[in-house]
C-alpha cells in the first residue's frame, strides 16, 4: 500500500511539473483576466485595479503607459482584473469589511455603489480632483457617487440613453426612424416591422433594468426614489411605464423578451447578428458592444435620441455607470488617486474615454474638441453626428437617486417583477411593483 | 437448455441496459469534449448540440489555453499544491482519530463518537461567515492556509476509517507490544498499512472534494494568481469577457488528470469501500 | 506526513527508558493523544465560530461600525423569500432523495447480478460524473439546456412535438436543471456505496434460500432488501444534508439572483444576503434558523430509522 501512495504522490507532482511547463507567458493575451504594465520598471508603486468589464482596462494600460513616459520620478505598475460582475462586487464587500486583500482602485456599478457608502466608508474621497472641474461637466454623473459632499469616485460616461436602429430592416420595413419621436410612434412603426419583415421591432429585458424601465422612467422625472430617499417604486408613473412595457410584448406583439435575459449576452449578441430584431435602447457606451461582439453590423446601424413620452419630452437619461474609486487599503492613496485623476478626469483622459472606448466623456468640454471630433472606429461603424445629437439631449439628462436600499431594488426588480409581467404576464404591473416596494420598505424599516 | 438460453438472453439485456445507461450519463461530458473543438462563441450561441458543423472543428481553444492563458495554469497548479496538501494532513488526522475510537478502550469515547457525528451534520455553510471573519481575524485571506485548514478533520472520514478500523485484529496490536514497539509505532508500522484500501478511498472522496471545492474558496481567496480552478473558470462564466476559449477547454482539462487517477486507483477505491462497508 | 512518523522510529529505536516517553506511551494516554488534533479543530473551526455566528445573528455589522440590534435580524428572517429559499430547497431535498436513494439502489443490485458483463467499465462510467466539479458539470448542462432552439434538450423537445423550453426561467425546469445536476454527479457515489454493502453479504444466506427454492424475487425481498437498510440509512441522510446545503447547482445556473427566485436556496439566500447585501449580522441570522431546522430533520431522521435504539456500536 505505500507503494500505491508514493505512486500517487509521484503521479500529482508529475501533474504539478507538467502544469508549470505549460505556463507560458502571460502577458500578451488579449483577451486576458489579469493584464499588467510597467512590468519591467524599477521601483514602481505597484497599482491593483479590479474591474467587472474587460475593456475599461484598456483605458488604464494605455494612460499607465503615459503616466510613466511623464513620470520617470514616481513609476506604477498597474495590475489590472476582470471578474464577473456578481463576483467582484462581494469580494469587493468582503474586503472592504474585513479591511484586507481589496484593491488600490476599483470600478464599482452605480446600482452596487450604496452598497459601499455603508458604515465607516472605505473609499477615499476625490474632491481635490473633482471640484475644479465640475463647472464643465455634466454634474449629475458625478453626484451619483456623492455622499455628504465627498465625491467618492470619477465616472465612466454620461451614459446618455439612446436608440440603435437597424436601419436595413427599418428601410424593408418602410419606417422613416426620423419620424420616431414618440413611443407611440415607435409601436406603430414596430406594427409596421412585425408586418413587413420577419423581425419583432425591440426587446424587452429580465435581467437588466437600465436597458428599458429605468431610463423610460427617469426620462419622465420619475425613479426608484425621490431625492428625499422616499421609495417612489410604485408611483403611477412607474406602473404606466411598466404597462407599456408588458404591452408592447403581450398586447402590440411588437416585442420580444431578449434573448439571454439581456442585451448584454451571447445569446442576445447572436440573435441581433440574425436580424431577431430592428432596434435597442441603450446607454451610448453599447456601441463598445457592437464592436466587439456584433462587428457584422456595421454601417447597418443608426443613433437616434430615446423616443419621448409626448411631443417636447425628454428624449433620453444618463443611465449606467460605473465610478471608479481608490479604497483606503492602497498602498499609496495620494498616488492612486493622482493616476486616477490623471486617466480619467483630465482633459486628455476624458477624451480618451471616447477615443479608447467609445464612451460620451462626463466632461463637455472635450465633446468639440479636435481629438473627440476626429476619425475613429466608432464614427465609421455608426456614422457622424454621435455628439451633435448628444449635445441636443444634454440637458434632458435627470440625476437618478440612490439610497442604500438601491441594490434591493433592483434585485426585487430583476428577480420578482421582471419575472411576473415580463416573462409571465402572470402579474398586472400595478401587482407586481407594489409587492416589491412592499419588500423593499420591509427591509428599510 | 432453454434455461441457457433464458440466462445469455437475459445477460444481453442486461448488458445492453447498462450500455445505454452508460451512454447517457457519459454523454454529457462526450458532448462537452467534442464541443471543446468547436468556436467557442458559437458554442455560447447554440449551446452543446446534436447538429454540429463539422468542419469547423478545430483546436485553436486548445492552442490559445497552452499558449496564452497564463493564469489557467496557475489555478490549476493552485488547485493542485491545495488538493494535495488537504489528502495528506485529512488523511493523517482522520485516521489517527478513527483508528483511536476503533482500538483503545477510553473514557469519553462514546461521547466522542456522538461529537463526531454531530460535526457530521453542521453544514459547513453555516459557519462560514464566523470563519470567514476569523480568517480575516487571523490575517490568512487569501492565502493555501486559509482554505485548507476547515478541511482537515473531516467527520465523515473520521466516522469512515473508525468503521474500517473496528475490522481490523487487535491480536496484532498485542503480539507488536511484546516485541517492544510503542503505541506509535503499532499505528505507522502495522496499523496505517492495514488500512490502506481506506486510505485510498477516502483519498480519492477528499480529493475530489476539495478539488471542485467552491464556496470557501469563493470567500477567502481573492487574488487573481491565487484561484483554485473552480474559482478561475466560474470568472470566465461573464457576458463582459471574451473568455470562452479558455472556459470550455479548460474545464476538459480539469476533468482530465482526475480521470486517469480514478481509473488507476479504482481498484482501491473499491475494495476501500466494500471492506469498510457502513454498518450502520 | 513523515516528519512525525521519523520521529517516531526515533522514539521506538531508543531504548533508553524515559519516564515522559512511558507516560506518553501508556494506554491509558495514547488514545488522547491520537484524538487531540480533532479536538482541538473543533473547538476552533466548529464550536468557536458556531457561538460567534449566534452572536454575530444579534448584530448590524458595517465596516468599523458595530451594533448590536437584539432579535431585529430574526425578525427579518421569516419573509418571502425566505419561504420561497425554504420551499425550493425542500422540495430539492425530498426530489434528490427520493431519485438518489432508489435508483442507485436499484443500479447497485443489477450491477451486483452475475447477468451483466462489462461491470468494471460500467461501474466507472457511471461514476466518473462525480469527477467533475459542479462549476464544470453545471456549465455542461447550461449548455446542454440552453435556451437557443439548436440546443440537445430543444432539439429532444422538438422530437417529442413541442416547443423550444426556456429552461432557465421557468420554475419546474429550474428544479428540473438542479436535481437532474445533482442527481448524474451522484448517482455514481451512491451506486459504490450500496454495491459495498451487497458485496459484504454472506453469498450462504443465498445459497441457503436457493435450497428452500426460493425465487428470484422472494431473495430481493427477504434477503438483499432488508440487508440494505443500513447503508440506506446512511445514504438518506446524507443526501439530506448536503440537500439542506445546496449552493453550487444554484449558483452555476443563475449566480446569487435568479428570475422570480426560482433557484433560490437557503444557503444562497445566506450569501446573497450576509456578502451580497452586505448584512452578515442577518446572513447569521438565516443560518442560525437553518442549522435549527437541520437539527430537528436529522433527530427526526435518527428516530425514526431507530438508530439512537441501537446505541452506537
């Protein structure tokens, strides 16, 4: 018997070897889960960043590379992770609460952001970097990540709502999309597709509220909670919006559920690469999507503003984001916050969030600029006029409200009411959101 | 003659039976292996199915993980030094203890055996956010220790060895103290032989436990280069990456070396269980 | 593993006689000796943290903030969703029982047959499932189960006549998709386990009931049945427990939220609550509850197959 335990010892590290030789290098992977720069510099300040989207990495290699070129006096090496979603944010959590192993910087979800500002709060305030610039850029997206006057994170984009088009299935379908101004305008030309084409006219999503309720809400200057923190999630409002949402399903038969529970998944990816159907509403930093998961599309799809509710109606909502944030466990905090001002909030950084990944930069003041206004791959897959239209809805653009009971909210949303009206029509929306709000109040006592 | 007949009739069936049982359960990871040639995206987009393109088999998924995936193979080795480490030192304990409540005679060892059996039925989940702020307590998250150490004693191999050891001959024990040895001695010398099929068997159970472990290591573990490999490819489970590759030929690996250690211990494992037995 | 195991050869090699070696030799103290280790994990990796988690159930934990909020957590605890984890994790356990208990069983004594050939290949194919961990399993059979109209399950459905099946969203087949996950990792433990039992019956006892001319039947029932008592105890129990503690099936289908809470199970309920959420104080609180209802399922359990009569040899 000891001879069958030895060869069972010889047999893992023969395994072990064996996996150790076929570690290659690691640094060149594209599509990578840890990607590291500065590797090679001496006396780097080593810089954790954990992000839950691949790409928003590129936008910190790329001023990392820069930020050494600039600063030969105080190097980083910068250390960036992608995890899921879910995943990050509970380890997030969980390191925030036990005060170790987190990381130097941190993209955290505007829906998932309460979560943090809990207790003694863990985030390094930003406002030496925020405050002088706030003049020029669109505040609101700066306040979601506010508390008591402290600006705990930088974010990604303004996150302006907006329609893409399929503009070969619209033009088969005979719809003019500059006549869309309405949304009861939108489903007379969704009749018009269902009956024209072999595709439905939109999707409605289970998994991912900021892609139709949210936005459709905000843009009637409504939401989850009014600014006193009062739950408003069953307002009448709320329930109307939501109504439609069932009808153009089960009523207009306009709709479709989105394959994959949301258009952020493969399934979803694919069913649009097949003409499943003739448009999404999304925040403008979905264009990223296209590129990389749907590149057959290009030169298919136009950007119009979100359809209003009546005529002069807001016609669109920043939605989405993320806030970038250094955590109190850094090694060097000033350090990390001076980069990360530096990647994101400066005037070069802002334009990169265009030039690197497409997203409308939170500060205005670059939106004319020369490098914004330039050739890239988001002009020639969705054509001109991305920010002239941009510039026409800025000011339609609400702050939404957050209080910690937030992340409830939403988790009811996706787990409860998607569940009964959307998926099932088992429930009348009135049903549905009052029973979530009910469970909500329940937890905010 | 009829009756011959009747029997090789019934034998086919039988084995026929067990043939198409077979085949069913073994299908789904036939179909994972043969999907693992296939694009990964479109492996996302249709899921495993009967209707395969042929042609567009290929084994790029296989080349990316050798090639590129570096931190793969840190899991894997991760996953490995943690799997090894947890057979040696469970084995090494439970045993001891099993082999103890089996052979001496000692007060308190009735109320062990209930202790015993009573660990058996906390479910380790329960304790895990208490644990989990005692390792942070400790200063061990993210670190071997930290996910190893819950797994040392296991109440079920304790339970287990103690059954196999109540089998064994204590005439051994006797005639060993005549020649001198000590208490020590009779258990490494004669007794840790004597049990070896159990030791195979449970080292095949509390390998395998811990070599698919997830939610403890979920919760201590948080570094990229320190993930156990359950851990690196539910990361890769993400509609924001494009990780696929590395997901679906990954996990053929994973289950690979594990395989190819059953069948040669399966012999082992076997006599290991059927001579413990559970009596109840 | 050797360093101890060195040391003792040492200590057997020296014959010098030694007071603290004869002390640490006698009978009377060896078996403490042997059962310290256990009983020193246990206090810290089980009692330990099973009063601090009683304790932790009473508090409102925030980063650096403390507070203690009386029974407020356990007020909270019995809520819908906590129904609807307890439901769904009930019927869990009753479905996986029932299949992982009988069918094993049932394989086990056809295995067992000297009607099958083949038995080694068979009995390893059956349990190589249980060689895949169930992050990699579950990722098998979301891709088996897929949504997409080109997925096995869909084109099976199709055969049979009806439509495609969202099997992530409805409720049966998200019950569906986590016993039957649960059920082909299993099935192959279960099946060595009763095989090892009906291999430790006398072959006498048969061959006894042959010469009373027995059946085939009549030896299912009378002789190999009755012998299977014990190791079904055992599996049942078993099977309870690691019911009570489903995560993973859950957890590789849907993450922590799945639509209308279909996967929701008590211990995701405690993860999505005590990190997800942020609230340990109550994730301790729902565990607490759960390690309650555990107790009395098991004394139920012990009762009833009369194994507290037997005493415990």
């Amino acid at each position: 018997m000891k001879k069958s335990l030895l060869i069972l010892l010889l047999g893992v590290l023969a395994v072990v070897l064996a996996a150790c030789g076929g570690g290659g290098d690691d640094a060149s992977g594209e599509a990578e889960e840890v990607e590291v720069i500065g590797e090679d510099l001496e006396d780097a300040t080593e810089l954790t960043f954990w992000t839950f989207v691949g790409q928003h990495v590129d936008l910190y290699s790329d001023a990392a590379e820069r930020w050494n070129e600039e600063n030969p006096d105080k190097p980083i090496k910068l250390v960036a992770e992608t995890y899921p979603f879910e995943q990050m944010h509970n380890n997030l959590l969980l390191a925030i609460q036990s005060g170790q192993g987190g990381p130097d910087m941190v993209d955290i979800e505007l829906g998932q952001f309460p979560n943090y500002l809990q207790g003694d709060i863990q985030l390094e305030p930003m406002n030496e970097y925020v405050e002088p610039v706030l003049d020029n850029a669109v505040t609101s997206r700066f306040e979601n990540y506010a508390k008591d006057g402290n600006y705990y994170a930088l974010p990604t984009h303004v996150g302006a709502t907006v329609m893409f088009y399929n503009t070969e299935i619209m033009d088969e379908a005979g719809v003019d999309i500059d006549s869309i101004n309405t949304w009861d305008d939108f489903v007379e030309a969704g009749k018009q597709v269902v009956e024209n084409t072999d595709s439905v006219m939109w999707n409605v999503g289970t998994e991912d509220w900021l892609m139709d309720m949210w936005p459709m809400i905000s843009q009637q200057d409504s939401d989850a909670f009014d600014e006193n923190g009062e739950l408003i999630l069953d307002n009448q409002t709320n329930i109307d919006t939501l109504q439609f949402l069932q009808d153009v399903i089960y009523e207009h038969e306009i709709a479709e559920v989105a394959p994959g529970g949301m258009n952020q998944s493969e399934e979803f990816y694919g069913y649009f690469s097949d003409d499943g159907a003739a448009s999404i509403l999304a925040p403008l930093w979905y264009m990223s999507r296209f590129l990389d998961s749907m590149p057959d599309m290009e030169g298919k799809i136009a950007i119009r503003p979100m359809p209003a509710w009546e005529e002069g109606g807001k016609r669109s909502a920043g939605m989405g984001g993320t806030g970038t944030a250094v955590t109190n466990q850094a090694e060097d905090t000033e350090l990390a916050k001076e980069f990360l001002a530096y990647a994101k909030l400066s005037e070069e950084g802002n334009t990169n969030l265009w030039t690197v990944l497409g997203f409308d930069p939170p500060r205005w003041d670059t939106w004319e600029s020369e490098e914004v206004q330039a050739d890239n791959k988001y002009y020639d897959f969705f054509g001109d006029g991305i920010f002239d239209m941009l510039l026409e809805v800025r000011d339609d653009i609400n702050t939404l409200h957050f209080t910690e009971n937030t992340p409830e909210v939403i988790s009811e949303f996706h787990t409860n009411v998607t569940q009964e009206t959307i998926r099932s029509n088992t429930s009348t929306p009135e049903e549905a959101l009052k029973k979530a709000a009910d469970a909500v109040r329940a937890e905010m006592e | 003659m009829n009756e011959t007949n009747k029997k090789t009739g019934s034998t086919w069936i039988a084995t026929i039976g067990f043939g198409l049982i077979s085949l069913i359960i073994l299908f789904p990871i036939i179909g994972l292996l043969i999907s693992s040639f296939r694009p990964s995206s479109d492996l996302m987009r249709d899921g495993i199915t009967f209707s395969i393109d042929f042609s567009s088999l290929n084994i790029d998924n296989y080349l990316y993980i050798f090639q590129e995936a570096g931190s793969y193979w840190s899991w894997y080795g991760n996953s490995l030094v943690i799997s090894a480490l947890t057979i040696v030192l469970s084995l090494f304990f439970s045993s001891m203890v099993g082999y103890a409540l089996a052979m001496y005679d000692f007060k308190g060892r009735n109320l062990f055996f209930v202790l015993v059996l009573l660990i058996l039925m906390i479910p380790f989940e329960i304790l895990m956010l208490p644990l989990y702020q005692m390792m942070v307590g400790a200063q061990l998250i993210d670190s071997y220790f930290a996910v190893i150490l819950p797994l040392i004693v296991a109440p079920v191999a304790v339970f287990f060895f103690r059954q196999y050891a109540t089998g064994l001959p204590k005439a051994l024990m006797d005639a060993a103290r005549i020649d001198g040895s000590t208490e020590y001695g009779i258990y490494f010398k004669i007794m840790l032989p004597l049990m070896g099929p159990s030791l195979a068997a449970m080292a095949i159970l509390q390998g395998l436990g811990s070599w698919n472990n997830f939610l403890w290591p979920l919760l201590v573990l948080r570094s990229n280069d320190m993930f156990t490999l359950p851990i690196g490819l539910a990361t890769l489970l993400t509609p924001y990456g494009n990780n696929y590759d590395v997901l679906i030929a990954g996990s053929v690996l994973t289950i690979i070396p594990i395989v190819i250690l059953f069948i040669f211990f399966q012999r082992y494992f076997v006599a290991g269980l059927t001579s413990g037995g559970v009596k109840g | 593993m050797s360093s101890p195991a060195q040391e003792t050869d040492a200590m057997v090699r020296d014959k010098q006689p030694n007071k603290l070696m004869s002390i640490l030799n006698s009978k009377k103290v060896v078996p403490y000796i042997f059962v310290t280790p256990f009983i020193l994990s246990f206090v810290i990796l089980t009692l330990y943290p099973a009063i601090h988690g009683v304790i932790m159930s009473f508090q409102k934990i925030l980063p650096g903030q403390v507070e203690w909020v009386a029974f407020r957590n356990y007020e909270r605890v019995f809520n819908p969703n906590f129904y609807k984890a307890l439901s769904n994790t009930t019927i869990y356990v009753v479905l996986t029982v029932v299949i992982l208990t009988l069918i094993p069983m049932l394989l086990a004594i056809l295995l067992n047959s000297k009607a099958v050939k083949f038995k080694t290949f068979f009995r390893a194919s059956i349990f190589i499932p249980a060689l895949t961990s169930t992050i990699v399993g579950g990722m098998i059979f979301r891709l088996m189960f897929s949504e997409a109209d080109s997925s096995v399950a869909n084109q099976i459905v199709h055969l049979l006549g009806f439509d495609s099946v969202d099997w992530r969203y409805n409720a049966w087949s998200a019950m569906f998709l986590m016993v039957i996950l649960a059920s082909w990792r299993w099935i192959g433990v279960n099946v060595l386990y009763f095989l090892a039992q009906l291999q430790s019956i006398s072959s006498e006892l048969y061959e006894a009931a042959d010469i009373d001319g027995a059946n085939a039947w009549q030896k299912l029932r009378y002789i190999t049945i009755p012998h299977l008592k014990p190791i079904t105890i055992f599996v049942s129990t078993i099977t309870i427990i690691n019911g009570f503690r489903m995560f993973e099936e859950s957890f590789v289908f849907w993450e922590t939220s799945s639509p209308g809470n279909i996967g929701l199970t008590v211990v995701s309920y405690i993860y999505q609550q005590g990190i997800g959420q942020n609230d340990m104080g109550f994730g301790s609180a729902i565990g607490v509850v759960l390690m309650l209802i555990i107790f009395v399922i098991s004394l139920i359990n012990l009762i009833a197959t009369g194994t507290f009569k037997r005493g415990d040899e």
